[in-house]
C-alpha cells in the first residue's frame, strides 16, 4: 500500500535552509574580488598569521603581500566599484596605508580567533593564487554560515514549533545584506556564529532550566564570540539575564532553591568576570583608557554628541541592516527604505496586541515568555548602545566611521522574531496564511536584490 507524501513544517524548514545555502554560495561566487567590505585586510591579516606564526602587531605588513593583493584589486576593477581614500597607481608597488590611510590600513586590531582558524585551514597558497585563496576562505564562510541559518532556525522552533522556526530561517536566509556579508571573508561570519549559538543556547536554559549542555554552549558561546570579535561583548548582558530567569523560574521554588539562587549568583557573577576579562585582555586598552578619560569630562561629551551625525547613523544603520550591499555604496531605488520603514513600524505595533493576548493566557508559561522577551529587549538596547557608543568613543574628523547593520547580526534571532511576530498578528487580522506571506515576500525583495547588486556589477553600471 502506497502511502501519500503529505509535506510537513519540518520539511519546509529543511528546504529553507537548502534555499539559504544556495543564497549564500551565489554571493560567494558571483560578486567579483575584494568586493566584499574589508576583505583586502581580512586576507592580508591571515595570510600574516600563517607567515609569522603568530598574531601581527599594528605595525607588523608585508609590503609583497599588499602590493600583490592591490594589482588583483586593480584587476577586477576595485575602484570603480569599492572604497578608497587614495588612487591606484600603475607600474608602483602600494601599500594599503595608501590606499586606505594610516589609520585604516588593516584590522590587526580583532582578535586573532578567526583569522587563526582560516590560516589553518588555508595552508600555503602561493602569492599568485590569491584570488583562488579568496574564493576558498569564502565558501568556507558560507559552510559557517548555513550553520548559523539552522541555529536561528531552531531558536524560533524551540519558542513556537516548527511554524515558527520556519519563519524566523525565512528572515535570516532571505535578509539581502545578511547573507550578502555572510558569503565574505570577515570575522563577522564567526562572530555570528558564535553569537546565535549563545542566543539559542539561553532561550533552552531559560525554557528548561540548568542543564549541563546548554550551560556549556551559553557561556562557552559567549567567551568564543567574545574572542572572535569585540562587538559581542553586549551578550555578557544576555547571558547574565538569562542564567538568572532561568533560575527565578525554575530553580528557586524547588527543595534547593536557596543552592540554586546561590548557583545562579555565582554562574552569573563568573560570566561577567570571564567576558569582562576577555574584553578587556584583547580590547585596544590605552585607546579605551584614553576615550573613557575623555568622556569623563562633562563638556568634552555634550560635545561630542552634538558633534554625531545621528540622521546618518540612523539611515546607514537602517538601510545596511536590510540591503545596502557593496562596500556600503549599492544602494537600493527608492521607496525600497520606506517601505521597509513601514514594515518595521507594522512589525512593531503588531507586538502591542501580540503581547495583550499573552498575557491574557495567565500562567506560569506566560509569564516566562515575557520574561524572555524582556531579556530579549534588554540585550537589543544593550546591543544598540555598544554600536552606536563605539563610534562616539572613537569619533574624530580623520576618518569618521559609521556604525552598520551588521554589526546586530550576532542577535538576529530576536530580530527575526520581532518581525516575524509582528507581521504574522496583522496577516492573521487579515486572514492571510502568515508564513506562507512572510516567506513569500522575503523570497521576491532578496530576487530584487540580487537583481540589483548584479545590475550594478554586470550590467549597463557595470558593463
């Protein structure tokens, strides 16, 4: 007797993350050389590591390596499609102080995490197979990258089943500029990462209690993060918050809870020593010294925040969360951003029933999930505050650098809920099968993306 194939969630989420991998390896393969932000210095800082066998020092080039690398720049056209300060110049070797300034002339200033791993795996390619070099170390972040698309995924599961998680995979594998910068060589992939292993890992604890392989993946994704990228260290906040509903909720109540509480006190008191640690070891100490001492000064901060540009750090934090691909400068016809604008509007009123209905439920359950949500909330403003106080600590007239959306990826799942949460009560309101929708209109904004970032490297702007 045959028996019917009758599709399941679980099958749909299992093609979404097949659809994901094959949005990530397009990117990989089809946007030329060093097209990606940062590259140039991303390879320079590993093909380092694997030539001095150790981490380099701000001062510490290969005036061989960055020439070879700016002629295959040239070759594919880098500065009619990239970002330079200075000009390229023909029959000279440069070097990317050059190019790019002294103080933007390379990323030794990350911690070394990443770029060790990709040396490892990258061997000894010889000086003349960089491009070949390049496009490994990129499929190598579309491998690392399809794994996070499956823990994002199951975050969304583990808060609402499979309906859910199929979902919040949608938002992530068709969100145009996260999977655009996730098919690069840049840290950001390992980042990432790590951070959604640790944000999965605290929805588990916080859902089920102390258990010894969530506890290990939470803090253990934690210092990992930490370690690949400084920008992580807001998950210190998240880890904290989470050991601690974990064990209001379902520890303290118990025969041992005066053990638990002191448990948790501890655990939560040792995360934030270790990340705080961590932090500090491999931050750029005396530029933090010298900021904080600054800032310190009342009239010196009022300064410098009426001197922030924060229409600007709005948009380009905005726009490069969605899709502006390129080194920041593909950028998508209007009203492409206040479209988007309105949605995220949507998303967000939709929470306010949202969250009247859940509490409506009563219950234990209920008041768990608004516990979660409230971690949630807490680490995205922590988050924000870290993005944007970065720049303002360092903010000079050099070189002013803007905060981007990518920097809020290591926290994509409460993102991918927060709009898949928010549009899914209004299509219900109108009667519209909810993920059905969402996955169908981010499927056809990233076809427009590709569309336009293959416009503006293959077609009548790039041809």
């Amino acid at each position: 007797m045959m028996h019917t194939f009758r599709p399941t969630w679980k099958h749909v989420f299992l093609l979404g993350l097949i659809v994901g991998f094959f949005h990530l390896l397009f990117y990989a393969v089809w946007v030329p050389p060093w097209q990606f932000p940062d590259e140039p210095r991303h390879v320079e800082y590993i093909r380092l590591i694997h030539e001095i066998g150790h981490a380099p020092a701000w001062s510490e080039t290969d005036p061989h390596l960055e020439a070879a690398i700016i002629r295959s720049m040239a070759r594919y056209d880098f500065w009619r499609f990239g970002f330079a300060i200075g000009g390229y110049v023909q029959h000279r070797d440069q070097t990317f102080a050059e190019i790019w300034t002294p103080a933007y002339q390379n990323v030794h200033f990350h911690p070394p995490l990443y770029y060790r791993l990709m040396a490892w795996l990258t061997g000894d390619f010889p000086l003349a197979a960089l491009e070949s070099q390049l496009f490994f170390l990129r499929l190598v972040s579309v491998l690392i990258a399809t794994f996070s698309l499956l823990i994002i995924g199951l975050t969304g599961w583990t808060l609402g089943g499979w309906r859910l998680g199929v979902g919040v995979l949608a938002f992530a594998a068709l969100l145009p500029n996260h999977i655009f910068i996730n098919a690069s060589v840049n840290n950001d992939v390992l980042a990432e990462f790590f951070g959604v292993l640790t944000v999965a890992a605290g929805v588990a604890v916080m859902k089920r209690g102390f258990r010894p392989l969530p506890l290990l993946l939470l803090v253990g994704g934690m210092a990992l993060a930490v370690l690949t990228k400084r920008s992580t260290v807001f998950l210190l906040i998240y880890v904290t918050l989470s050991l601690m509903v974990a064990g209001w909720y379902h520890h303290l109540r118990g025969r041992y809870g005066l053990l638990y509480a002191f448990l948790t006190v501890l655990l939560a008191a040792a995360v934030l020593l270790l990340g705080g640690w961590l932090a500090w070891r491999l931050g750029r100490v005396e530029v933090l010294k010298y900021g904080l001492r600054t800032l310190a000064r009342p009239h010196v901060l009022v300064e410098r925040l009426h001197q922030v540009p924060w229409t600007t750090y709005t948009v380009v934090m905005f726009e490069s969360f969605w899709a502006r691909t390129g080194w920041l400068n593909i950028i998508l016809p209007s009203p492409t951003y206040p479209v988007l604008a309105l949605l995220t509007l949507l998303a967000f009123l939709g929470w306010f029933p949202l969250t009247r209905d859940v509490w409506r439920n009563g219950g234990e359950v209920r008041d768990l999930y608004v516990a979660i949500g409230l971690v949630f909330l807490l680490t995205v403003l922590t988050q924000w505050g870290m993005v944007v106080g970065k720049e303002i600590l360092h903010f000079g007239a050099q070189l002013r650098m803007i905060p981007q959306g990518r920097y809020l990826y290591p926290f994509l799942p409460a993102y991918a809920i927060f709009y898949v949460g928010g549009w899914r009560w209004w299509l219900r309101r109108l009667r519209l099968p909810p993920i059905s929708v969402i996955v169908t209109g981010m499927g056809l904004f990233a076809l427009f993306v590709i569309w336009h970032t293959l416009e503006f490297y293959y077609g009548p702007f790039g041809g």
